[in-house]
C-alpha cells in the first residue's frame, strides 16, 4: 500500500477543519458566542464587504509602509553593522538583546507621538519588523565565507567589485530570510496595534465585535487576516524562489545531478 | 669547458626563471613580538617547471604561496615573478586555484570561469568563448550551465582550474587543490591536471600533503620544516613523462617518496 502524497493529506486535513467548522456549530456542540458556523460568518463577511474591504485597504496601507522602513531600514542598518567591525562589536550584542524585548510594550508611546491613525501602526511595526530583518543582514554579510573574498581578490577584484560581486549576492539568502520573518512580523504589528488602539482597520474591526459579543463578525475579520497572512506567506516564498535560483537549483535537481555526475569519468580518461 | 658550460646553463635558468624569492621571512604580528612563520625561504623556479611543496602542517605553505600571489606581503626579502615585483594580485600573470574550489555557487559553471574576465570588463562573447573553450579543456563540455551545487567535488576542482586558466597566466599556483577530493577522484585529477599542464606550458607551483602525489606530479619537490618553515631540501624527479599509474611502483618511485617522507619526519 502506498501512502497519498503529503500535499494531498495537507489539503483532505483543511478540507476537513472546515467541515467542522460547519458542522461542530450546527449540533449544538458549542454556543455561537464560542464558535459561529463557518456558512454564518462568510455570510457576514459578504453582506458588510464594503466595511471589511474598507478596513482591509487600511490595514494592507500600513503593512505596506511598515514592511518599506522595515525592510530599508534593516537592510541599510544590517549592512553597516554587518559589513563594519566597529559597528558590529559596538551595536550588535545591543540589537540582539533588544530582540528579546516585547516592544508591544512601547506602543503607548507610538500612540502619545504619532496618534491613534494609521502613523502610529505603521511606525510600530516597522519597528517590529526591523530587528529580524537587520539582524540576519548583519549575519548574513558577517558569515560569507572568507574564501569567497581571498578567491575574488586573487583574481583581480577591487574592494567595490568584492562588494557588489561577492558580498551581496553571497548575503541574498540570509537576507531573504529576515525579509520574509520581518514582513510577517509587521503584519502582526499592525493588526496587535490596531486591537490595542485604532479607528479602523481589521484588527479594529475584530476588537470592535469582540466588545459587543458580535461573534460571526470578530471570526470574519479573523479570517480575513488568514488569508492576507497564507497569501503574503506564499508571495514571500515565491519571489525569494525565483531570486535565490542558484539554492534552489541545487535542491531541486540533485537526482539529475547524480546522474550526470556518473557520467564524468568519461572525458577525464580520454 | 665544462665549467663554461655550467655558467652558460646557470645564466639560462637564471633568465628563464619564472619565480624568484631570495631571503623571504615572514612575522605575524603578536602580542609577544609575533610568530616566526617563514624564515630566509630562497627558491628559483624555472619557466615551465611544475614544483611540488611539501612540509607539515603550519609549516607555512600557504603562506608562501599567498606571497607568490600577492595576496600577503613578506616582512623581509624579494619575490620576483616573471621579473616583476608582486605587490597585489596580478590575474593575468598569477592564476591561483585553492583547496576547496572556492567557486561562487550563485553563478553558473560557464559564469564562474568568466568572472575574472568580467572584473576587467572583456566582453560578453569574447568571454563566453573563452569560458567555453576552457570548459572543454578540463573535459567539462555540456555542464556549463549547471552551478556547483549540481557537480561532485571533482568536477567543481575542474571547474576551478579553468577559472585559474582562463586569463591564460603564465604562472599558476595551486594550494592542495585535490586535498577534499577522495582518493580514486584525485588519482584522476592529478593525472588530468599534467595533461593539462603538458598542453599549456605553464609554470606550476603546487603545495600538497600527500607523497604520493608530489612525486607523482613534480619535476622538483621542495620540503620544508615545520614552523617557523626553512625549505631543508630540493629534490630532483627524474621519472620521465608522459608519467603513468604505473610508475608509482617502480623502485625509483618508491626511493623518491621515501626521501621526502624521511626529511619531513626528521624535521623539527
């Protein structure tokens, strides 16, 4: 007997979530207020869509900002303390430990300087998505292997080539990584920021409902923010894919490699 | 006569020689006035001679051969390559290929040959040509498209050489360049790396640890003490070539290695 490929276990596993998302509800099993059908709620999701598209443009508009200081941040940063010794013995062990802060706790303070729209999100989680995006630039040039540099200086490779040529395309992987961690934490600023303290927006929509016990509603804007998270999660992963070819190209063909590998000794014997 | 004839022959190898270093020490700065890591190195090598180093570990060949490159500079002496001082790295006069193939794994075979062509901006299809032809030199015909991930540890090193060629550099050095490969693989590559060799008439200095493969491969085998490093002989190998496999279980070929293994082990 052969077992179903993963792929096909992982979609019978959703399907089936959300059968019982439907049908749990409609025994009686569990009260609405726990948990609505899953009919209900996309019921709800479409006869109020023009307030959930509403607050998704907010929300998706301070995602947008928040992931560009983010990302151009974390990078400029991330290379200068990353390509720096003075820098990295200077700032690093600082950046690293405040990593470990909930910076959920200086939101207070965004809100006192920035107000209670959308400056105040956006600020927060780039913030948020900052670190891990400056951190694994900072390693990702900090850890390029030492070869690399002494093989391109020996053949002839200025300090700028050794940079655009060696440095950068070496660090594009680990830079990809924070990248795609940096934008889904600023996702997650943005909605936390936006339950915390807000005038629009999903997360605001969600706290919202929640405080009037509105029940199908709260589950419609949480679906809501599944599917911006699942959707941003498969971008991310498509285009590091198409940049990264060279990692990917290994992974993907080292059957076909094997094989021609066997085929060398041929040309060497000749 | 005869000693005429000797300071003729001297004059021409001095004229031909392709390196020259003369009273080359070398300090690495420490806390306590440095380590000694090279000291009064003189060598000559003749155009077109492949001279194989050997020494223990920490002995400082790599050191060395960094100098050669004009990747390091001596704290004391002259290099000369090819009549020339070699205060950086000159690509087009020193090739150098290195232990692990070093080759950028976002880059293509055919890409990772021309990327020395590309730092001083040859063009595209004078590039492209000369990358191929290489890749045919080193047997590799139809693989230019792959990375490195794709290829064994033998046919990265091949691809390592034809980066080191492709400039066509009079001089190339090579530090322990089949030391990651396993033993069948780098039998193969040491044999294809003198048929490449025959075909290009290049000066060779190659650093290796194993025996074998210095006697296998050179023309002269310089062995050096451990640290700080003094070449304490110069050993002449007189197998004729084209060599074979075969060879290596001659009586000469045994006496060779066994010299070798002698003074490394009496080395201090």
């Amino acid at each position: 007997m052969s077992w179903p490929a993963p792929a096909s276990v992982r979609w019978l596993l959703l399907a089936l979530l959300l059968v019982a998302w439907e049908v749990v509800p409609l025994t009686g099993a569990l009260p609405e207020l726990f948990l609505p059908a899953l009919s209900k709620t996309l019921a709800v999701l479409y006869s109020d869509r023009q307030i959930y598209l509403a607050a998704l443009l907010v929300t998706l508009y301070e995602v947008a900002c928040s992931m560009l200081i983010a990302c151009g941040l974390g990078i400029l940063v991330g290379a200068l303390v990353g390509g720096t010794a003075l820098l990295r013995d200077l700032l690093l062990p600082v950046f690293s430990s405040l990593y470990a802060v909930p910076i959920v706790i200086l939101y207070p303070i965004f809100t006192a300087w920035f107000g209670v729209g959308s400056s105040s999100k956006i600020a927060f989680a780039g913030v948020y998505g900052f670190f891990p995006v400056m951190l694994s630039t900072a390693a990702g040039i900090r850890t390029i292997d030492p070869q690399f540099l002494l093989a391109a200086r020996s053949m002839g490779a200025t300090l700028s080539q050794q940079i655009t040529r060696v440095i950068i395309p070496a660090s594009v992987p680990t830079v990809f990584a924070g990248l795609r961690l940096g934008g889904a934490l600023t996702i997650i600023g943005v909605v936390v920021s936006e339950m915390l303290t807000a005038s629009a927006g999903i997360g605001y929509l969600v706290t919202l409902n929640r405080t009037i016990l509105d029940s199908p509603r709260v589950f419609a804007g949480i679906l809501a923010i599944l599917v911006l998270s699942i959707a941003y999660y498969m971008l991310a992963r498509a285009l590091e894919t198409r940049m990264v070819v060279w990692q990917s190209a290994g992974r993907q063909q080292r059957s076909s490699a094997g094989v021609s590998t066997a085929a060398v000794p041929a040309p060497a014997a000749a | 006569m005869q000693h005429l004839a000797n300071v003729t022959e001297l004059r021409r190898r001095v004229e031909e020689a392709a390196i020259e270093v003369d009273g080359v020490s070398h300090v690495y700065a420490g806390a306590d006035g440095g380590v000694a890591a090279l000291v009064d190195i003189k060598l000559a090598v003749g155009k077109g001679r492949f001279v194989v180093i050997v020494g223990p570990s920490g002995c400082g060949k790599t050191s060395l051969l960094m100098m050669l490159a004009g990747l390091r500079q001596p704290s004391q002496g002259t290099i000369v390559c090819l009549g020339r001082p070699i205060p950086k790295p000159d690509p087009q006069r020193v090739g150098v290929i290195f232990q692990e193939a070093s080759l950028f794994p976002w880059l293509s075979t055919l890409d990772n040959i021309e990327f020395p062509l590309s730092l001083r901006g040859v063009p595209r299809q004078e590039r492209r040509q000369r990358s191929k032809a290489m890749l045919s030199l080193v047997g590799l015909e139809g693989f230019g498209e792959r990375y490195p991930h794709e290829l064994s540890g033998g046919m990265k090193q091949r691809v390592a050489i034809a980066r080191g060629l492709v400039q066509d550099p009079p001089l190339l050095l090579m530090d322990e360049p089949f030391a990651a490969l396993d033993e069948q693989t780098r039998m193969t590559m040491g044999h294809e790396l003198l048929r490449i060799w025959s075909t290009t008439q290049k000066t060779v200095v190659f650093i290796t640890h194993s025996l074998t493969e210095a006697v296998y491969l050179a023309d002269e085998v310089l062995v050096m003490s451990a640290r700080p490093g003094r070449i304490i002989d110069h050993i002449q190998v007189t197998l004729p070539r084209p060599r074979s496999y075969e060879m290596m279980a001659t009586e000469q070929f045994g006496q060779l290695r066994d010299r070798i293994w002698q003074q490394i082990r009496k080395a201090p």
